[in-house]
C-alpha cells in the first residue's frame, strides 16, 4: 500500500488565496506525478468536505485552498483520501471520477476521554474480533460464530 502524505495544516479553509494556492500546486504536482494503483492521499485537513455551520452557504467546502491546488491533478491511481481537522467522522464517495474522502477528526480534544473501537475482518467478510483501545489499554474479543 502507498500512502502519500502532505502537509494541509495553515490551508486556508474560506479563500483560495493565490500565494497559497502557488506554493501548494507545485508541492502536489510533485507528490501526485507517479502515482502508483490504489494509494491513498493523507492530508490534515478535508480535501473534498462540505462545510457546515451558521452563515455557510450550502454545498461550501472546507478547504478551498487545497482543493484549488489540486484541481486538474487527480491520479486515477488515487483511491482514497484520508484526513482529520473538523472533529466529525464523514465519508464521502464521488463515483468514479474521484477518490473517496474519508474523514477521521473524531480525536477530539485533549480533554476529552478518547476511546476507539476496531473490527477485525477475515477476507471472506466474517468477524474475526473486535477491539477497543482505551489510553495504552486493548482489550480484543475473539469473534464466535
């Protein structure tokens, strides 16, 4: 598996500013130029999310830089796009003119009691375990069917 992996922390979320936009471009040409069968982009922040909350104008997205930066680049090779930043869990699929975006900011903040859960799946599909992690704690429950 391939995992590109590009730094979106200061993207500007609201505007595309073009100094921005020109210092990324080049950055994502680079990294997406030989893009080998079903890599993954990681990227902090949402390339392809919608923007939510008071006064956003419906079907806005969350990071205009970014996504200007990356117009006209995506590898068909690409198969998904993971990223954190807005603290919800959302997946999107675009068909198959797009990468899927999977959207993984459920971390919360550093106050928060964080605790995971994972399901651990045989290649026919079948429930091999479960597992939750809870600090440095796992407990995996070994599935019976």
């Amino acid at each position: 598996m391939t995992l590109l992996l590009f730094d979106s922390a200061d993207a500007n979320d609201d505007k595309a500013p073009p100094e921005e936009v020109d210092l990324y471009r080049p950055q994502m040409q680079s990294l997406l130029a030989n893009v080998p069968p079903h890599a993954w982009l990681l990227t902090h922040r949402p390339l392809w999310a919608l923007a939510e909350g008071d006064g956003v104008p419906k079907g806005a997205t969350s990071n205009a830089t970014e996504e200007a930066a990356m117009r006209g680049l995506v590898p068909p090779t690409l198969d998904m796009v993971l990223s954190g930043h807005i603290h919800d869990f959302t997946a999107y699929e675009f068909g198959p003119d797009r990468p899927a975006q999977l959207l993984a900011g459920q971390g919360g903040l550093a106050n928060d009691a964080i605790a995971w859960s994972a399901t651990v799946y045989s290649i026919a599909d079948q429930v091999l375990a479960r597992c939750s992690l809870h600090g440095r704690d796992v407990d995996c429950d070994p599935h019976t069917p």
